[in-house]
C-alpha cells in the first residue's frame, strides 16, 4: 500500500506531533464532543463537501446568458459573476491552507463552509451586480476546502485508508463541476434563479453541519505568526495575474490594461517570493515547494489544469450548437449538461483504481498515465463528434485521465511535505490548478473566437476552431506527462505515515 513520506525536522515538537498522528490514526476516531466515527463516515462526510463546493463553480452556468439582463447592467460586468470566484478561489486556498496548519483544518473548513451559505444568501436576497458579486466571492472562497480535506485525512485516517480516501476526495472537483450544470439547468428552467442560490445556501448548511458533528479537529498544528505581509503580497499578485488572464480576452491582449496587469502581477509576485524566502513563518515554504516532487508536481497540475478546462469550454458548445453549423447537435442546456454528467461519476468510479495504481507503482505513474489518457481522450473527440453517443465516449475517457491524474497529485506532494505543512502545501497544488484552468479558459476561448462562422446572425465557433482546441489540449496533455516524468523517482522504504 501506498504510504506518505514521514518527515522528520529532528525537533522534539514534531516528533511528538508524528507520534501523536499515529497513535490517532489507529481504528476509530473521536471527534471533539467524545463521539467515536469511523473513518469511512469521516471520508462521505469530507467528500460530500468537495462536491458541494465544486458545485460552485458552475452554478451559474446556465444562466449566464440572461445575467446582464437579471442584474441590469452590461455583458462585461455580468461577466465579474464568473471571474469574482475564480480570483477569489485562487487567493484564498493557500492563504485557508496555511491558517489550517497553525489554527485546526476543521476550523478552516467549518469556516470555508460558512462562507458559501453567506454568500448564497447574499445572492439569494438580492437582484443587482455588486452584492451579487460580493456572493459569489464569498462563494469561492470556499474552494480551499477541498484541499483542506484532503489534509484532514492524512491527519485522521489509518495508513491503509489513506491512498483511496484521498483519491476520492480529489475526484470531488470533477464531480461536482460534472454534476453541477445539469442540476443547475433544471433548477434554473423550473424555477426563479434566485432558488439555485437558496439550494446552495442548504447544501453548505448541510455539509457544516456534518463536519461539525462528525469531523473531528486534527492535533497537527503550526504555531506561528500569521504572515500577512506574504497573504497581501500574494493576494496582489495572483489578483493581478489572474486578471490579464480571465479578462484580456474582453480587454484585448494588446491592450494597457491587460499588460499592465500582467506586469503588475509578476513584479509583486517576484518581490513576494523574495520577501517569503526572508521570512520565518512563510505564507509558503518556497524551500519546500522548491523540491523536485514538490515543484514537478505542481508544474505538471498547471498542465492537467489547462487539459481538463477544455472540455468544459468546448464539448457543451459542440451539444448545443444549432444542427445548422454541420457539427451541433442542437441540444438544450439540461440535456448537454446530463449527456456529459457521466464523466463525473467515471472521475469517483476511478479513484479506488487510481489509488490501487498508486500503491503498485507509486503515484508518479499514476499522473503520467492520467495525463496520457486525457491526450487520448481529445484525440478521440477529433473524431468522435458525429453524435451524443460518440461525445459522452470522448467525455468520459477525458473525463476518466482527469480522475486519475487529479487523485495522483496530493499523495506526490504529502509524501514531499512536512506534516505541519499539508494544508498549505495542498492549497498551493490546487492554485495551480486554478491558474491552469484560468489560463485555458482564456485560450480556448481566444481560440473559437478567431475561428467563428456566421449562422442566422449570430456568431458561433467553426468545426476548424473546436479541432484547434482540442489539439492544444492534446499539447497540454503531453507536456503534463513529461513534467511527470521529472518528477524524482521515491527512494524505496520511504513512507507517509508521518
């Protein structure tokens, strides 16, 4: 079985704190009010967050089209519904990570789960841009709880209860965005769309609840002083970045805005690194990430990141397409959205076999092939665009390489981290999947634009602007599997117990 690499720093606090780990691994475990769980109640319960919190990310998908006229203001303004939560996901999961580490994951996760029901209300309640935007910030503020999960298990569950629990805990993102736009189409068709925000509001109510009762509040702590001159500087320079990116598109690659932005993003970003390099608390251990596992790991989920977002921006496009373009399939938003639901129950269906792929061969191989099966996928989706059927094929073994790849990387990186370090360490994985996803969805999304056809009065993507897309992603998968394979092989006896 596939085991976490032990740290250990020679400091008697964290060997108390590895022992302590492992002596709470054992059986059952008791959560803070003296109730004793097992540890497969602990894993539905982190799981079912994670899918929540994916949810919402595309919650508002189906509405899109008709936000500028629900909150009367423009299509760019609508569009900050959308961007709002991807800036502030990307922010907020390393900065929740580390604050996870020194004041209790349970805490932090309680809290990211707080922030989706604010939020949700928020834009429940009202009808106009700006508190609709501060709710759907709220919103994404929450996507750190799936790496704070994922830390919560390698804390609370026994060894050989790990490798699968993380796998299924990773396969949550896919899931929940798989599963997210059909329930929101239906939602959003059958009732006022103020109703998707009260569900989500239950949804987060529910999950807090539950981790509340259920979840018990890990004994691995950082104490240290807050680093908020590292969170400030971060926040500025993944704000500006992020933005070049998810708005150059409307602004013009050209443009002063978009370069300014860039420019503003990698100056603060080079000053941040240089001030956290100086600092003895660090928002994050640059040391650590700098590692050969750690940095390979988090390079190739850039890549995987870019991969997987393709198939979001592009294969329900093809479905709802009118049947005049000569490759739509005319489909409404319910239907695409249950035709590609599929490939979220084949990312959960795979992530006891990933986890098994791990412990024979070790997660590095796990990755590579997962990356592999992506390229495959779009390779596939070049040729398979005749019909639904042939689609949800194509979906589904892109679908199944994420699944795979995305349940590979935490255990490359806890078997490369400090225990007192996970959940930060976990959260800076997951902004790199951000910053993959925000970059391929401003390509793919340049891409069909520059290959668009005319039909009816309305612009839409050509057949030669998907084939384009889907060759790029076909690179990004390549080049995940290569960074993979510069990943360091782990030296034999080594073990992530600790």
């Amino acid at each position: 079985m596939y085991h976490a690499h032990r740290y250990s720093s020679g400091s008697e606090s964290e060997q108390h704190v590895s022992t302590l780990t492992q002596k709470q691994r054992a059986g059952l475990r008791r959560p803070e009010h003296g109730q004793r769980v097992a540890p497969t109640v602990i894993i539905a319960v982190l799981a079912m967050c994670g899918v929540v919190v994916s949810l919402m990310q595309t919650l508002v998908i189906p509405i899109i089209p008709q936000l500028p006229e629900l909150l009367g203001t423009s299509a760019a303004n609508a569009s900050w519904v959308v961007t709002a939560t991807l800036l502030a996901g990307a922010i907020a999961t390393p900065i929740s990570g580390r604050l996870g580490d020194m004041f209790g994951k349970r805490r932090m996760l309680i809290i990211s789960l707080a922030a989706v029901v604010a939020g949700s209300v928020i834009c429940a309640v009202f009808a106009s841009l700006v508190p609709v935007i501060v709710g759907r910030v709220l919103q994404g503020l929450a996507v750190g709880a799936i790496p704070l999960g994922i830390s919560i298990m390698r804390d609370e569950l026994p060894p050989e209860r790990l490798g699968s629990a993380m796998a299924i805990m990773s396969a949550t993102l896919g899931v929940g965005g798989a599963l997210g736009m059909p329930i929101a189409a239906a939602i959003a068709e059958a009732a006022n769309w103020h109703v998707l925000f009260w569900v989500s509001a239950a949804l987060g109510a529910v999950c807090g609840a539950a981790v509340l009762t259920l979840v018990p509040e890990s004994p691995v702590r950082t104490p240290a002083r807050f680093d908020y001159a590292g969170a400030v500087g971060l926040s500025i320079g993944l704000t500006a970045l992020l933005l070049g990116i998810t708005k150059g598109g409307d602004w013009g690659w050209a443009s002063a805005a978009t370069l300014g932005s860039f420019a503003v993003g990698v100056v603060v970003l080079v000053i941040w690194g240089v001030l956290e390099l100086r600092t003895a608390a660090p928002l994050v251990d640059l040391r650590v990430s700098a590692r050969g596992t750690v940095l390979f790991t988090n390079l190739a989920s850039i890549a995987v990141g870019f991969a997987m977002y393709g198939m979001s921006l592009t294969l329900p496009q093809v479905l709802m397409a009118p049947e005049q373009t000569g490759y739509g399939l005319g489909l409404s938003m319910v239907v695409a959205g249950l035709a590609l639901a599929p490939g979220g129950l084949v990312m959960m269906a795979l992530s006891p076999v990933s986890a098994r792929i791990s412990a024979a061969r070790g997660p590095k191989i796990t990755l590579m092939l997962g990356a592999a099966v992506v390229g495959v996928g779009y390779l596939g989706a070049l040729c398979l665009m005749d019909n639904v059927v042939e689609i949800i094929v194509a979906s589904m073994v892109i679908a199944g390489g994420i699944g795979l790849a995305y349940a590979a990387m935490p255990a490359l990186i806890m078997s490369s981290v400090p225990v007192s370090e996970t959940a930060a360490a976990n959260g800076l994985n997951s902004l790199m999947r951000s910053v993959g996803t925000s970059t391929s969805a401003a390509v793919t999304s340049v891409v069909l634009a520059q290959n668009a056809m005319t039909l009816g009065g309305h612009t839409l993507p050509s057949l030669g602007g998907f084939h384009l897309a889907f060759l790029i992603a076909v690179a990004a998968a390549a080049v995940a599997v290569g960074l993979t394979a510069c990943i360091p092989s782990r030296r034999a006896g080594r073990t992530l117990d600790g």
